[in-house]
C-alpha cells in the first residue's frame, strides 16, 4: 500500500530543511510513526495547526524511500482549555513526552490510543483534580505495554519510573509528580 490515511495524536515536531517538519506522531493503525511534513512551516500551509504538540489529526501519507510524506492533515480535536495557561501547556507537554519514550515505533496494542486520546480529553479539563485519574490510566498504558507496574517499583512517580526506562532526564515540567 503506498498511501494511506489514520488518525493519531502529534507527539512532537522539528524543523528540516527550510520549509520542512519532522513530526511524530502516535497512531490508532500504525503505532507511533515519524513522517515529514513537505512546507508545513510556511505562513500558507493548511496542514500548520493540525500539526502542532496535543493535536489529535487524521492525516493522509504516501510512502517513500525513506520516512511517509504527510500529504494532508487535518484537526479532530484540538484540546483548548490545554492551551490557556502556562502550566496546562507544560502539564500536555509531559504527558505527550511520556508518550514518545514508552510507545515503541510502528507497534500498535489494543485500546492503547484509545486511552492516549482520553488522557489528552482529561487533561483538557481545566480542573487540576484530575493529575490522579491521568496518572491512573497512564499507568494503564504501561502496563498494557508490558512494563512492571510502577507500585511494584522503588519508583515514586510516573516520571521518575519513565526517566529510569529511558535512561534520561525528562525535559518537561513535573506535573504527574504525585506520590504513589
């Protein structure tokens, strides 16, 4: 199949070339996979917003030699109320990180996406009681991933259990902190 349409969740993005992305992003189809994105960066393209950090887009590719080219995007859901402030920015921004370093590329689990998109809706909800309910289901994700569950662990955070996997610091905000 050369072409092919899904939808996924942008987990992140970087500059090639002049008019170029590379985006990443974590599919209902394909798992997490990494296109590149031909002119997205300049002022006219159609495809910009559908291919920011948060957005859960269907999107169209072709294959090619190297990474799919992404054709078309455009926005399902856009999570708003994420947006608003500073620390519901940085709150999206760890959770998208946690994403891109658990989810392994083009390996697809049933229900994973499904719980991926429902996490961004909770988070979505300018209520910041819901950290508990996040880190439940993220914990969700992991286990169903095959990771050891994180109570099981000297771990005290989903954060510091992720950074522990990937053998690196996280450069996003400690919000999912909270002790177990």
């Amino acid at each position: 199949m050369r072409t092919f349409a899904t939808e996924g969740i942008v987990l992140k993005r970087s500059n090639a070339g002049e008019a170029d992305r590379i985006v990443t992003l974590f599919t209902r189809d394909y798992g997490k996979i990494s296109c590149v994105a031909k002119g997205v960066r300049k002022t006219t393209s159609s495809k910009r917003s559908a291919l920011e950090p948060g957005m859960y887009s269907k999107i169209f590719c072709a294959k090619g030699h190297g990474l799919p080219i992404l054709t078309q995007a455009q926005i399902i859901e856009d999570f708003p109320e994420s947006r608003k402030s500073l620390h519901t920015t940085k709150s999206l921004s760890q959770v998208l990180e946690i994403f891109d370093t658990v989810m392994v590329e083009e390996e697809t689990q049933d229900g994973v996406f499904d719980v991926a998109v429902e996490i961004l809706r909770t988070l979505n909800q300018s209520d910041a009681s819901h950290r508990r309910e996040i880190i439940e289901m993220l914990k969700d994700i992991m286990g169903t991933l095959g990771f050891q569950d994180i109570d099981d662990t000297k771990f005290e955070s989903v954060s510091e259990y992720v950074e522990f996997l990937s053998e690196r610091k996280m450069h996003s905000f400690a919000f999912l902190t909270v002790k177990k």
